[in-house]
C-alpha cells in the first residue's frame, strides 16, 4: 500500500513538472515520465505537445509516449489530428510516426496532407510515407504530388524526402508532375526525380538545375536512370 501511494504521489509530481516555468524542468519529468511507462500519464503527455514551446522538450514528449502502449497512446492520438491548434495537429503526426502503428494510417487523410498549416502538412507526409501500406504507395504518391510547388525550400525538401521514401511508387506521379504549365511545381517534380535517381545529390542544386531547364523550356528527367530529352 505505501509502495502505490508513492508511486501515485511520483506520477502526480511528474505530471505537474511538465508544466513548471522552466524548460530543463519539463525535460526532466518527460524523461522520467518515459522512463518509468505509466498510462495514466498518458492523456497529459498529448496535452502537453499540443502546447509546449520547446522543441526539445516536444520531442521528449514524444519520446515518452512511444515508451507507453500503443493500445492507450494511438487512439489519444488520432483523436488529437481534429483537435484545431495546428501544433496538436503537427506533433500528433509526429508522434504517430514514430510509434509506426499502421491502425493510424486511415487517419491521415487528404486534408492533412494539404493542411494549411505548413509544420502540419509536413508533418503529415512524414507520417504518410511510414504507415502507408505497400498496396497504396501510388495513391499516396499521387496525393503527395498536388504538393509539388508548395512553400519555400525547407517545405518543398521535405515532401521530396517523402515521395523519394516511396520508391518507384512516385515516379509515375513525379514524371507527370514534371510537365506541369506551373513553373516551380515543374521545378520541383524534376528536382524530387533527381534525388531519386541520385540520392547523394543536393535538394539546392537539384531545384536550381531542374529552374534552368524549366526556364529553357526542357522536359526534365524522367525517372530514376533515365534522361529526358
């Protein structure tokens, strides 16, 4: 009985340190929070990601959830992809991404993937491309291409990140994309293909060479190891 009074009075003192002024003490409690798994800390955790600052702290946040039954922390957590603050949105992607239960992956829906919210709609490709099924690669990639174009540099790598994750399954998509009549989303579909077919080439000197040949009006390449003409 004493042994379950402490441990109660742990929990409580943990969960109440996630919401203490300073940054280094949130750290702290989300690592003892992981580090000794209780479900009862489970609905404070995705609270808690849904508002946190920090970013280290987040990801210990997540850290922690992952440690926790994916019976107690999934469900949580698609209920949070509706919630209407973006972060909760974004870091429930996140965390679902790294727990790689694929039960989730009918929840990332075509809204999350277009989210207005850039950190959420990047968010939500990570997450896509790690739960999605073999059999549904190619949808996956033909959503993820109505992106191509959107955002600045850091945004577009990113979705290039996601659709070369798929392989062979995107280039179709990407070859497609590669004649469109928008310029940067040309652009990027022949840059995403480069990665593809070299995977150690640079995102920055990838769009800066598929600009060119948008600009002289070329076709790019057309898929891994092959050239356009």
């Amino acid at each position: 009985m004493a042994m379950a009074k402490q441990q109660v009075t742990e929990v409580t003192r943990a969960l109440g340190a996630l919401e203490d002024g300073s940054a280094s003490v949130r750290l702290r409690a989300a690592l003892a929070i992981g580090t000794t798994p209780d479900p009862r800390c489970v609905d404070k955790l995705v609270e808690r990601c849904a508002v946190e600052p920090a970013f280290l702290v987040r990801d210990m946040l997540t850290w922690a959830l992952t440690r926790h039954p994916v019976s107690v922390t999934v469900p949580r957590l698609l209920g949070e992809l509706r919630a209407e603050r973006a972060q909760a949105r974004s870091q429930a992607l996140h965390t679902l991404s790294k727990i790689g239960d694929r039960q989730a992956w009918p929840a990332i829906t075509p809204a999350l993937l277009s989210d207005a919210d850039e950190e959420v709609a990047r968010s939500a490709w990570r997450a896509a491309v790690v739960l999605v099924p073999e059999e549904e690669k190619d949808g996956l990639a033909a959503r993820l291409a109505t992106q191509l174009g959107r955002g600045g540099q850091q945004t577009q790598l990113s979705l290039s990140r996601a659709l070369v994750a798929l392989g062979e399954a995107g280039v179709p998509a990407l070859a497609s994309a590669a004649t469109d009549a928008e310029p940067r989303v040309g652009a990027h579909a022949m840059a995403t293909l480069r990665l593809l077919r070299d995977p150690d080439a640079g995102f920055e000197s990838a769009i800066e060479e598929a600009k060119r040949v948008v600009a002289l009006g070329g076709s790019g390449p057309q898929g891994p190891g092959r050239e356009g003409h």
